[in-house]
C-alpha cells in the first residue's frame, strides 16, 4: 500500500461517530501524525481500533487507559487539543 493510500485510510478511521472525537482525532492527524516516530504511528492506529466510549473517555480525562503505549498518544492528542489555534 502506498504512503498516500495508507493516510487516507487513517485519516478515514480518524472519522468517528460522535463529533466530539472527530474534534479531537482529524486536527491531531491532520497536524501531527507525520510528526510522529513510527512507534508513535502506530500506537496511534491502535488507538483508532478501541471502541469510541473507550476513546472519549480516554481524551476527556474520564479514566485512563491501562496500555502505555495507549495512554502516551492519549497524552500526546490532549496536549494537541489544549494549544491555541492559529489563524
């Protein structure tokens, strides 16, 4: 698969059920994601696999994950979320 196909698919998954995660998730992806390392990479493609109550409940602080590796990009996507946007 190439580069460009396997971002448009993670972008796609990015694309969630409740708009609250799409808030979260598209900027963090669109922004960020190309930053990463690639252990980084795909702890952020395992993210997407987890159910969206788990996800939600995650980035709101709610409980925290279990998985490091899962609780690191958490963290990584709310500090995202808490900086100021530019116009």
């Amino acid at each position: 698969m190439s580069d460009h196909k396997a971002l448009e698919r993670i972008h796609w998954h990015c694309r969630r059920g409740m708009l609250e995660l799409d808030l979260f998730l598209l900027p963090f992806f669109e922004k960020v994601y190309t930053q990463l390392d690639e252990a980084e990479q795909r702890e952020f493609c395992r993210l997407l696999e987890y159910p969206d109550p788990d996800i939600y409940n995650w980035l709101m602080g709610a409980i925290e994950p279990e998985d490091e590796g899962i609780k690191t990009i958490v963290n990584r996507i709310r500090q995202h979320a808490k900086q100021p946007t530019r116009h």
